[in-house]
C-alpha cells in the first residue's frame, strides 16, 4: 500500500520537483515516508525561514518552483516570511505543511503545534492555500496549486492532516496539462512604436529570461532600457542599457522625455519607482504596459495595455518589429547612466565605492549569481549597477525587504545551478538574521562565497533616524566574531579592507568549498 505521504512525494516528482527544503517533525514524519521513497533531493536548513528563503533563491534560477516540507503551527509561522517575500517579487514556491488531526481543527484543544486557523493564516501571503481533507483530495488539490502557480507566480500552500498522510493513497500519478497560450494581438503596440521618435524601454522582472528579445527589440527600435532590480543582468554593457533606478532624477528626466515608454512585465512598484517614498512616480507619456497580473495592469493608467506573458510577447515583439534608423539612443542613455552614477554619489557620499567594490565582486567571478541581503552595497547596487548574467542579480531589499535572505537564498541559488559562482552580499546586521544556515553550505560544501561588510551597526537605519533628528537608539548591536562563526561553520575565511578587496579575493576565490569574505568598514573610516 502506498500512503497518501508517499502519493504525494510520486506526484511532485513526476512534475519535476528534484529538491525539497525542510525540518522534519512529529507532524511530517508520514510525509517523509515518501521523500525516503522517491528521486528527491532533501536539504536542511537550521530554521523553516531559512527553507523558504533557499526555495525562493532555488526558483529565481532554476525557474522552477521551490518547494518546502515544514510542520504544523511554528514550522508554517516561521515560513511566512519567506513566503511574503516570494509573494512580492513573483517568486513560485510549493509550501506543505502538516496540520492536526482532522476533527480536531477549529476546536481550540490545546494540542502540540496547534494554530486557530493556519489555512487562513497561510492565505494572508499565498496566491492559493487549501487542505487535503481526504486521498481522494490529493490530486485535485496538485491540480489547482500548480496551476496556480502559472501566471504571475506566487507561494502556494497545502496542508495535510496528521490522519490523512498514512491513508492509501492514488495509485495513478495524477499531471496538470500544459495550456495552449492565446497569440497576443500586438497590432496596437506596433502602431504606437512605430510612430515613436524617441522611444524607451522599461524591463522589468518579467523581462528577465529574453536577454536576446529585449536587446534585439531595443535595437530595432534605437531605445534606451531602463532596468528594475529584477531585471538587472540583461543586455550587460551594451551601449542602450541603462542598469539605474526609475527613482533616481537622472533616470527620470530620460523617461519623461520619451515620446514612448514601453513597460514589459513590471509592476511599476514603490520600492523600484520611489524609492524615497516621495509619493511620486515618472511622468511617462504614451506608456505602453504587457503585464501578466490584470490587477497591476489596472494599478497604474496606460494608453494603451496588453494582459500577456513577456516570456510569449517579448519574442514576437522583437522579431516583427519595424527596425529603425539609428538615431541618439545609445547616446540619451549614455548620459542617463553617467548622471545616475553622479547623483547616487551626491545623495549618498560612499555609495559610489559601494558599487566600486560590488563591481570589484563581479570582475573577480564573472557570470555569478549576486544574491543580495538589506545592507547598504546593495542599496547603493540597486541604485546603478550592470549586472553580468541575466537573473543573476536579486536581493531581499525590494518588495517585502526582509533581512537574513542572502545566505540561505543564495544556498538555493548554488542548489539550482551547480555549475555556477554564487555570490551573497550582507551586512553584520542581516547576516545576524540567518547565520545559522552557513551550516548547509558547509554540509552540501557549496561554493559559495559568503561576503560581509562589518559595519557594527544597521547603519543605514542609524543614519536614517539620525536624519530625522532621532537617536539612533538600538542600531548598534555588537558584531560577532566572523572568523570564529566562519571556523564553527567549517568555512574559509578572510578579512579586508575596502581597499585591498581585490587581494583579499585572489587570495580566497582559490580554496575550495563556502568561503567567508568579511570587509571590515569600521577600521576604514
């Protein structure tokens, strides 16, 4: 007999899932019945936040769902976080979670793990949440979640109870059929680019798998393209790139000045557009939105909208659009790109050597993925950065902003690809938040490296406050001993200036295995 634990384990794997991320629990053990039974990797993390993180990082680069085992009540709260964060950047993950007892649920007993309502919960951030009442449930309930996981993406969730996993389960491995997407009518658009003089483009994170669409459509059509974080990697160093943020004036003023602004699949956001919560946006003429979400497509007016995946349009887009002339292009963003760097520098005095080192990072390991915590390298990045691999650039300080994401999701990202340099940017404040997780690289030995900007201080928050005219009360709490945390963990480890960063790497990027780059920029000041 196989249970509906062991059921579940056949289906995943029959839809592609290859690594699961999760703690076992009293509550999960029939669960993992079948993981023990079926072609599927299990990677542990030190805490559920920290499972959810790697799901999120495992997705951005393999462009697969991440998928998370955890256990009822704490196992799913813990989650959460993770969760919103992938919720807010388009991220695909499959939580499962178990839960108590069917008749129990609702009934306030006081048993082990035990939550008021953890569906309801698990549905303030997940796109689609649903329990397994029964086997019969199980394939229905696959169904929907993975389809709901199609279009804009998003965390879904299912819970199981303790009293279903060991029932029989369905023999027959149940699969959602792949849709026949509609051919999108472009006409529209078409018309509106081809009246265009001084056209621009604004990529997105939907833009970010059409690296050779988006640069053969911005070439045709001779314009500039504006990059949102999600975005950064595409179209490295090509004289049309413009890897600034929409909420800098530099970036701005080149929008506004378009005659056409064609916005491919992003959501025209705060943390991307306003950075500085001005309450303003760009003021774009004739703008043009291909969005997959029909509910962010009706957040912000546009002449003209198509409701459509960027992965389908992009292509069609570059392929019959009418090339143009050559014309000032390469040269309106070539100005846009200098202003940027120059005014991040006068906004922020030091963000300009931030970027200087991040680009020291990506000169030492070329083609990585960045992964990016809540610290001041990756704040001054997102501001004007070109990245040099398309989705290789993504961090934890846009959309939900959580900290403690860069080491777990760059573990994620390392699990996804193999093959690839992973890079986790953090301060000593964020890593604080998932210092533990070092230990999974250590034990999958990943080659990650692992780099630090001791600080001792959240210090963007203390020079926040301290703007306001506030103390910064409660921005300075120690640091650890990142050589002593590095040897706990098993890592390699090195410390180093701003200024001799480049030695630091030649002399680490060697060893093998994680490794731990701390730039001490308490000493420098």
């Amino acid at each position: 007999m196989k249970t509906v634990g062991q059921a579940l384990a056949r289906n995943l794997v029959a839809r592609g899932v290859e690594i699961v991320f999760g703690i076992p629990g009293v509550h999960t053990i029939e669960l993992y019945r079948g993981i023990e039974g079926a072609d599927i990797r299990h990677i542990t993390p030190r805490h559920e936040q920290g499972a959810g993180f790697m799901a999120d990082g495992y997705a951005r680069v393999s462009g697969k769902p991440g998928v998370v085992f955890v256990i009822t009540g704490p196992g799913l709260v813990n989650t959460l976080t993770a969760m919103a964060q992938a919720r807010a950047d388009s991220v695909p993950m499959l939580v499962v979670t178990g839960v108590n007892r069917r008749d129990s649920l609702g009934r306030g007993l006081g048993l082990l793990h035990e939550l008021p309502d953890q569906l309801g919960l698990s549905a303030t951030v997940a796109k689609h949440s649903e329990r397994i009442s029964s086997a019969d449930d199980l394939e229905n309930a696959l169904i929907r979640s993975f389809d709901a996981l199609r279009g804009r993406p998003a965390p879904v969730h299912i819970e199981v109870p303790t009293d279903v996993m060991p029932l029989e389960g369905p023999e027959r491995l149940s699969g959602n059929r792949p849709g026949t997407p509609a051919q999108p009518d472009l006409q529209e658009i078409f018309e509106h680019l081809s009246q265009s003089r001084r056209p621009v483009i604004l990529a997105g994170g939907g833009c970010r798998r059409q690296d050779a669409a988006l640069r053969c459509l911005s070439e045709k059509l001779d314009a500039p393209v504006v990059q949102t974080v999600n975005a950064r990697g595409l179209m490295h160093a090509h004289p049309l790139i413009v890897a600034a943020s929409p909420s800098l004036k530099s970036v701005r003023a080149l929008l506004e000045e378009a005659d056409c602004v064609l916005a491919l699949g992003t959501e025209l956001g705060p943390t991307d557009y306003d950075m500085y919560a001005t309450g303003t946006y760009p003021e774009m003429a004739n703008l043009i939105r291909i969005d997959i979400c029909p509910e962010q497509l009706s957040r912000h007016p546009a002449r003209a909208v198509l409701e459509g995946d960027v992965d389908i349009c992009l292509p069609l887009l570059a392929a019959h659009a009418k090339a143009k002339t050559a014309s000032d292009g390469a040269a309106r963003a070539d100005a846009s790109r200098r202003a940027a760097r120059d005014e991040v520098e006068r906004l922020a005095p030091g963000y300009g050597q931030l970027i200087s080192q991040v680009e020291t990072l990506r000169a030492a390991l070329p083609g990585s993925v960045m992964v990016g915590d809540s610290t001041q390298a990756v704040y001054a990045a997102n501001l004007a950065y070109d990245h040099d691999r398309p989705g290789g650039w993504f961090n934890g300080a846009t959309g939900f902003g959580a900290l403690g994401y860069a080491i777990p999701a760059a573990i994620g990202a390392a699990l996804a690809d193999p093959g690839a340099p992973v890079i986790a940017l953090m301060g000593d404040g964020g890593a604080q938040f998932t210092l533990p997780e070092l230990g999974v690289a250590s034990d999958e030995n990943l080659p990650i490296l692992f780099v630090v900007w001791n600080n001792n201080a959240f210090l963007e928050i203390a020079n926040s406050m301290e703007d306001a005219g506030i103390s910064a009360t409660g921005c300075h709490p120690g640091a650890p001993d990142f050589g002593a945390i590095a040897s706990a963990y098993r890592l390699q480890y090195r410390c180093t200036s701003p200024t001799e960063l480049a030695e630091a790497l030649a002399d680490l990027l060697p060893l093998k295995g994680p490794t731990l780059l701390e730039i001490d920029m308490v000493a420098s000041v």
